[in-house]
C-alpha cells in the first residue's frame, strides 16, 4: 500500500525517546497513542488526525518528536 502525502506527519526518533508518553496524553487529535499489545509498547502515529499544532514537540523533554510538514506516512505507523 502506497504511503499517503499528508500536511502535517508526526515523527518519534525511538532512540531518543524515554517512553514518558506525555507527546501521547497531550495530543488533541489523538494522532499519538500508545499501544501496549502482547507487553510490547509502542507508539502508533495517524497522519490523518494530526493538525499540525506542534504541542507534541513542545512537551517532550528529549526532543523526540517532531511534526513534519508534507510527509508521507500510513495510519499505525510506528513512530
């Protein structure tokens, strides 16, 4: 499946990221969410669903995410 273009696309480096989640809980759109399956956690990113707000940037500590502007990206990627 191709990857769709979207204007907004939030990305996690996963080695910079202390797993805190707080980019997860302040998400309006809930374009972040984490998902703790078979006691693996990760972060799952909907490009669709991010506008673009940059709050999840501003909270994280270590700078892990990021939002970047016209990306392409699919639903439930890992971030």
């Amino acid at each position: 499946v191709a990857e769709a273009l979207h204007p907004w696309l939030p990305r996690i480096d996963p080695a910079a990221c202390d797993a805190c989640d707080a980019f997860s809980r302040i998400c309006p759109e809930g374009a972040i969410r984490l998902d703790a399956t078979a006691g693996l956690a990760a972060y799952r990113i909907d490009p669709a669903r991010c506008s673009g707000c940059g709050l999840c940037a501003d909270v994280c500590e270590p700078k892990a995410a990021t939002v970047c502007r016209w990306q392409r990206g699919r639903a439930d990627d890992v971030g």
